[in-house]
C-alpha cells in the first residue's frame, strides 16, 4: 500500500455523497486511460502537473446555446475517487502480464487530493469552446477522469438543453411534465433524463425514482388499460363518498354521476354534442374519482373524445363539485390536439356558463402523444388550449441528437502551454490554462463570451477591449461591457487553498437555469435560425494561439 495514501476503505470525500449511479466508479473509463497511465508512470511522467480542459465545439439541435449540466456528479466522482482491492486485480488482469506490479501499488494510493478543478456553475447557459470544465493534476489521473467527466457531462447537458428549448417552445406559462421513463435509454437514462429536464425548466416527472432521489415534484393519472378494464357501472360496489368538508355522505356516488350525465344530455347548448356514452368508460372515471376525489384527471381518448371521454370526465366532474371537490382536469393522448383542445374548452365553457359553475372553464388540460418541439411549434401556430404538456420520447431519448460531442484536451503539462492541430480549424485547441468571461451590454443581455490567459488583467466595466475570434483574422469587435461576470469558479481546490464553491440543490440550480435563459437575447434563442453568440480571445491571448501554431505545425516542402 502506497505511505501516502489513506487505508483502503477510506473516502476522501469532504463531506460530499458518493455519486449517484453506483456504476459511476474508476473503472468507468476506456482500457486506453489504463494503458496511457501506465505508460506514464513506467516513464516517470504520471506525476507532471497537466491541464485539460472540457468543453464542446457545436451546440446541439441546430441551436445557439447549451445548458451545462452533470457538474454535480462529476464532483462527487472526484471526491470518491479510489481503487478498490477487486478493481484492481481486475485492471492487472486486463493489462498485459509485462506490466510491473509497481503501477498496482500506484493504483492503490491514487485518489484526488492534488486535483484543482475549475468549472462554469452548473445550470448555466454555455457556448462552444468556453471550458465548462479545467481539470489540473498529476496526469494519470487526470487522464483516467478524462472519460467518466465526459460521460457525466455529455448526455447531461444534452438533455437539460432538449428540455430548455422544449420549454421556449411552449412558454413559461404552460405546465411540462416529464414522461420519458419507459422510452429512456435504460434505468440510468431514465434517471438522468428526470433530473435534467427538471433542471431545464419541465415541473414534474412520471418518474417515481427520480422523485425520491431528488425531490422533483411527482404527477400522474392511469392509462387506456385501467379505462378499458371497466365493463359498467355495475362493477362498482362502494359507491359512498365523503364530501370534501366531512359534512355529508353520498351513499350512490354513481347515480349522482348519471344524474349530471343525464342534465347534461338534456341541455340545448350541450345535449347535441354526444349520444351515448361508452358505460364502461364511465364506470372507469367513476371508480378513479372515488379514490382520487381530490385529484381527479381523466385520459379521455380511449373510444371518443367529444361523443364520449369528455362528457363522461364533466359527468363526474359537476358531481365532485356538489360535494366540494374541485376535478383537476382531462389528458388528450390522440387525435388533432389543437381541434379537440379546442372542442373541448368550449364544452367547459358552456358548462360553466349555463350550470353556473365558477371557473369550470378553466379546468386544465393536459396533451401527450408523442410530442417534440416541432409539434408544439405547430400548436402555437394552429392555435390551442392546451395547459400542460406530457413529453416522453423526443425528449428524454433526445431523438433529434443523440450526443452533445463533448471533448477533453491538454492545454498545458508542466506549465508549457500545448495546442492540438487540425485540418478541421474547429477541431484546433485553444491552449494554456485560462480565464473566462461573460460580458454584458446596455440591454443587460450578455453580448460576447471572452477567454484570456490566466495572468492577464480581467476586463473592467466601461474599458473598450478587443475581442478577436479565436481562428478568424477578420472577425473582431470592440466591446463595452456595462457589467463583467467571470464564469469560471473552483470546485475542488485540491492543495491550492482555494475556497470551493458549494454545491447547490437541484431547485437553486433549476432556478439559476431558468435566470440564465431569460437573460439571453430572444434572437439567441429562437428555434429556427437563430443569430450566432460570440466567443472570443484577447488580443494576447489570439497573438499566443497563432505564435504557437506556427511554432508546432510541421513546414511542407515542394519537391
């Protein structure tokens, strides 16, 4: 066992939870991170002082931001960071058998005491090639975090701006519900799904999981099966419910039911809209108003919306009101959505109108059926009276992209800044430990993100500076920042002293998501063709970029 390290056991966690997916440990990385590390420490490099850092080159779905998400995790990844006995046979057993038993050993005493790392606060909105991550530390390890970061971060922010962009569609004032778990790509996607979309501004989720481990409010009614399981009212043999202030009893809850049914059929403004409707759909909507009086949505497409699911849901809806409950609303799960939500809000209406029923007009309802930013989208433009909208698969599968592209890169190893080349210019590096910016013009929308070398003097509010576009030549603008936020914070000070940034709950980071994407400019964030955000460099920083390009490309020869 390694003098410097603590007994095997022992987490040097400060306090942070372990992460939250117990798959999340060190051998949650590519055999090539073990190879390299190896490779390192028979060189005698595994201890040299490297800087990576982690960010993305495009944002996703055709847009022009990202939410950054997953942060958490990461954090606690690193402050669990340790080798277990089995873990590690399993690693020598996976290595070639020429590797020494002293790289073992090595392992043994391996956590993240000498890490740094730096990060953007999660929840914020993040563009391409700003670090939304630093890591800094001895470059084994931070080699062997390199892929379980990249893991961590990239469907995380991926699904947090799926979510944002779901909510910019349908706007602030419209309920999102989360109903992906059984489209999710596994548990764990499942999970991940549930968390950051709650954190890209959705209300509540399906999933039961997710609710416990982070508190994210719950919602959820029945399917077609539980309607299509009732023959007739017959079935329903207690038939008594309590009113609401425990002042009476109805002792036939489902007669009181066909009454209104019955009144509602012979009403000039509504009778005309239905015949009979489906009994057994009835009985169904019945049987749930009796266990859930205080709660009561109906999924109201299984035979026939107007002829049938909605006359019925309003039956047992006015016979809760005359016994003081008020019915939470209906779910349109098929059919032309804008027609029927229309439809079906006049009926309310009409209701509420000739019954004189106070804001039965406004009783809610809720839309699914496989719905994407696209259908909403179309929605808007059709005109609708939907209230709340249940998303699953586009959302939680991000079925329009399925990854984000996260990268992780050496910018720096013993204090010598290093650049990666590329025949692609988007896949060239922007090199050397660094400091990031966001500034902020007269409207207080943030106008361009800028990078400098650490040393450099920050950019002050009201000083003209330059920001030059980290490849182009051409593009540069002079800026004026009325306010200046520097992005990036620590996290895991490491040996540095450095105070460390606390890790905020999933609501406080929810509501700093839902900050972020109000500040930014409308045209930033509209879905089709939305203006380009600027990411810049100082003028030193680009002078040094293209100093060591030079320096590190190759010089052709023409023969």
């Amino acid at each position: 066992m390694a003098a410097n390290g603590p007994p095997l056991g022992e987490t040097r966690n400060d306090g942070i939870d372990r992460p939250t997916n117990p798959m999340v440990t060190p051998l949650l990385t590519d055999l090539y991170q073990f190879t390299m590390a190896y490779a390192y420490w028979k060189a005698g490099k595994h201890n040299e002082h490297a800087v990576f850092d982690l960010y993305f080159r495009r944002n996703p779905f055709g847009g022009e931001y990202t939410v950054f998400a997953g942060l958490e995790e990461c954090i606690k990844l690193i402050a669990n960071f340790r080798f277990n006995e089995d873990e590690i046979a399993f690693i020598k057993a996976s290595l070639p058998p020429s590797c020494e038993d002293g790289f073992f050993d090595y392992l043994r005493g391996l956590d993240c005491k000498d890490m740094e790392i730096h990060a953007i606060s999660e929840g914020f909105v993040v563009f391409p090639k700003i670090p939304m991550m630093r890591i800094e530390g001895p470059v084994a390890v931070v080699q062997l975090l390199e892929t379980p970061l990249v893991n961590l971060i990239n469907y995380a922010s991926l699904v947090a701006t799926n979510a944002a962009r779901h909510r910019f569609v349908a706007g602030k004032s419209k309920l999102l519900l989360e109903f992906g778990l059984r489209r999710a790509q596994g548990p764990d996607g499942g999970i991940g799904a549930s968390k950051y979309c709650y954190m890209g501004g959705f209300d509540a989720t399906s999933n039961v999981a997710a609710g416990k481990l982070f508190g994210i409010p719950l919602r959820g009614t029945h399917s077609h099966a539980f309607v299509s399981s009732f023959m007739s009212p017959d079935e329903i043999t207690e038939k008594s419910l309590l009113s609401k202030d425990r002042s009476k009893i109805c002792s036939d809850f489902v007669s009181l039911v066909q009454t209104w049914l019955r009144d509602l059929k012979g009403s000039r403004s509504l009778g005309d809209h239905f015949g009979e409707t489906n009994q057994s759909e009835l009985a169904a909507f019945v049987s749930y108003a009796l266990a859930f009086p205080n709660n009561f949505l109906a999924l109201v497409d299984t035979y026939d919306v107007m002829r049938s699911g909605v006359p019925n849901f309003c039956a047992v809806a006015l016979a809760l009101n005359e016994l003081g409950y008020k019915a939470t609303g209906i779910r349109l799960d098929s059919g032309d959505l804008a027609y029927l939500s229309c439809q079906t809000r006049k009926f309310f209406q009409d209701i509420e109108k000739e019954f004189e029923i106070p804001n039965f007009g406004k009783t809610s309802i809720t839309a699914s059926n496989d719905l994407n930013e696209e259908t909403l989208d179309a929605l808007n433009k059709q005109g609708h009276e939907v209230d709340a909208f249940g998303i699953g698969t586009h959302l939680v599968t991000c079925y329009a992209q399925p990854a984000l592209g996260v990268v992780f890169k050496l910018v720096e190893i013993n204090n010598q800044p290093r650049i990666k080349l590329s025949e692609d210019v988007s896949k060239v590096s922007i090199p050397c430990k660094k400091r990031c910016y966001r500034l902020y013009g007269k409207e207080s929308y943030p106008l361009v993100d800028l990078m400098t070398g650490e040393n450099e003097p920050p950019p002050k509010v009201g000083e003209r500076i330059l920001c030059r576009h980290p490849f182009n030549e051409s593009k540069r603008a002079f800026v004026i920042p009325q306010r200046v936020e520097e992005l990036m914070k620590c996290y895991w000070p490491g040996k540095s002293g450095k105070p460390r940034e606390e890790l905020p709950s999933l609501e406080l980071i929810r509501e700093r998501c839902i900050d972020q994407l109000d500040q930014m400019r409308p045209d930033h964030m509209r879905r089709l063709n939305p203006t380009p955000y600027k990411v810049s460099v100082s003028a030193k920083l680009y002078d040094f970029i293209h100093f060591l390009w030079l320096n590190e490309a190759p010089v052709g020869e023409l023969l």
